[in-house]
C-alpha cells in the first residue's frame, strides 16, 4: 500500500487523533451529504494535515478511541454511535506466531498452505517463510531475520 500511495501513505506514523470539519460553507458531495476533511494528529500533537478519507489500520479499541474522542467542529454531526458500539463488540487477543521454513509444521495437503495456519485448536499460529515473503528461497529470507 505504501509503494501504491508513494509520498501520500504516511507509515510508522501513529495517530492519537483526529477532527472532523466541513470542507467549506454548503458544500454537498454527490451523495447529497456535507462534505468533511479530517484533520490528523500524531503522539506529540502535531497535525498531519487535512485528508478527505481515513482508513484506520488497528485494532478496533484504538479507532473507537480515536472515534469517540473525536472534535467535529462547526457542525452538528456526531460519530454514529452504531459504529462506536459495533467497534466496541469487536475482540481480539494476542497470538503466539512461529516464523519457520519446516513443511513438517503446514497442512500436509499443499494447497492448503496459506500465509498464516492455525496449529490444532490451539492459539497458535505458524507461517512459512516462503508464504508471507513470497519468495521461493526461505532459506536466503532466514538469514535475512
């Protein structure tokens, strides 16, 4: 994404939050919706700048955060408290990952490999090197590591 988005992806850049504000006085997108920038702030306060779009790429507690503490200035939008309370039922947790090249640890049927494998019914999760790299020499990406 960050080779696709060139000098506009903004990576490693963590976002603590965020305002909402109208891009002018009556200004109206096709949808017939005001429309909105949002402004970006990184950990020490500085803004990032305006965008018309965010995507946000964390784990759902961070963007509800972000959400809910969200200032909307010069408008009487709210965030959509369906959205605050759908991120809010989303769980995750941490997982063990083992970084391998050993096939004896995949799926026996090789089509089922897949970037990420589950191991049983257990949290673990086990991935080959050749898999996420999608390189076909795993031992060049071990010295790599």
């Amino acid at each position: 994404m960050a080779t696709l988005l060139a000098k506009n992806a903004h990576t490693s850049t963590p976002i603590l939050a965020m305002n909402k504000k109208p891009k002018g006085p009556s200004i109206v997108d096709s949808a017939g919706d005001n429309s909105f920038v949002y402004e970006l702030f990184t950990t020490d306060n500085t803004s990032m700048g305006t965008f018309d779009h965010v995507v946000f790429a964390c784990h759902p507690p961070v963007a509800n955060d972000i959400l809910s503490k969200c200032n909307i200035i010069n408008s009487s939008e709210t965030i959509d408290a369906k959205l605050l309370a759908n991120l809010r039922k989303i769980q995750y947790g941490d997982n063990v990952v083992y970084i391998h090249s050993d096939p004896k640890l995949m799926p026996k049927r090789k089509s089922a490999w897949a970037s990420w494998n589950c191991m049983g019914k257990s949290r673990y999760l086990t991935t080959h090197l050749r898999q996420v790299s999608g390189n076909d020499s795993a031992e060049k990406n071990e010295k790599a590591i």
